[in-house]
C-alpha cells in the first residue's frame, strides 16, 4: 500500500469505546519520552479529558482510510505558550503501524483540523530533543523548529524538547 498520501489515515474523533487504545499505547516503550507508564486511575482520567474536550479542540482515534482499522491516536487542545493562547498537538502510532509515515500524515490532518477552527494563529508540539522519530514527524507534517525548551510534561516531570510550530494562517 501506498501511504504518501495524507489521505490514507482519517481522524475519527476520540469516543468512550476507545480507552482501550490509551492500554495499548501505554508501554514503557510508547511513553519513554514521556515519563514513563500511567496507572489505571491515570488512563481514565486521560479518557474523561479526551472525552470532555470540547470545539474547537478534539482528541482523534487514526484509522486507515480503506480499512478502518485503528493505527493510533492525535489530536489538538489549547494551552498557554509564552503568554500567548496557542495550539499544542501531539499523536502516537502503534508499534505495528511505526515507520510508514503515518504519524506524519495523522500530524498534518491536525494541522489542517486546527486550521479549520481558525481560533489560534499557531499550533506548536513539544517532542523530547533525543525523541528522533517525533521531531522528524514535525519536520514531514510541515512544523517549523524554533529550538529548544524545557517544557513540563507530565505534570511535575521536566524535560529538554523541541518547540516546533505551525503557522495555521499559512497552512
């Protein structure tokens, strides 16, 4: 299968059957740049809050568009950035689905998603500086490094990422 094209992922909007997706990209494996594992009680929460993610944000399950099957999961929400209301996005691919340029084209339908809003002027994501694989799907989906930033996440855990952003007016 050819998977250049953006159009061979759709964004499903996040759903209270998908929590078992959140199970599956929480291995060690899947979140060691991102402060390791969350317990149960954490998974739920995430759950609730992407479930309570209101418009113009929005948690998304990615499929593949010929087959509806599950690959992994993006999505776009507000945040404060340098005293400025922003868009932060991030995303995640399951290890079977790695290495196809998935994530690069899930990343750009957000793009286009957090366009379409027309809240924010910028949508920013914040991969681990040592996270290859993330920043590169910056780079594909169209983001502009700006450099690098100490940028808390999760909550209480600090880490050295890459500021990269979009222009949505230019996207």
């Amino acid at each position: 299968m050819d998977i250049t094209d953006a159009r061979q992922v759709r964004l499903e909007p996040w759903a209270e059957g998908d929590l078992w997706l959140l199970h599956r990209t929480n291995s060690p494996e899947m979140t060691d740049h991102l402060g390791g594992p969350e317990t149960q009680e954490q998974l739920v929460a995430r759950h609730r809050r992407y479930l309570a993610v209101e418009q113009p944000g929005q948690m998304y399950r990615v499929t593949l568009a010929d087959t509806g099957e599950t690959v992994g999961s993006t999505g776009f929400w507000e945040r404060t950035w340098q005293k400025a209301r922003v868009w932060e996005a991030g995303w995640g691919v399951l290890p079977e689905f790695q290495g196809r340029g998935l994530a690069a084209q899930a990343a750009r339908a957000v793009v286009e998603a957090a366009a379409a809003a027309r809240t924010h002027r910028y949508l920013h994501a914040f991969p681990g500086v040592d996270h290859r694989a993330s920043n590169e799907v910056c780079r594909k989906a169209g983001f502009e490094l700006l450099g690098p930033v100490d940028f808390e996440y999760p909550k209480g855990h600090w880490i050295r990422s890459n500021d990269w952003r979009v222009d949505l007016g230019r996207a």
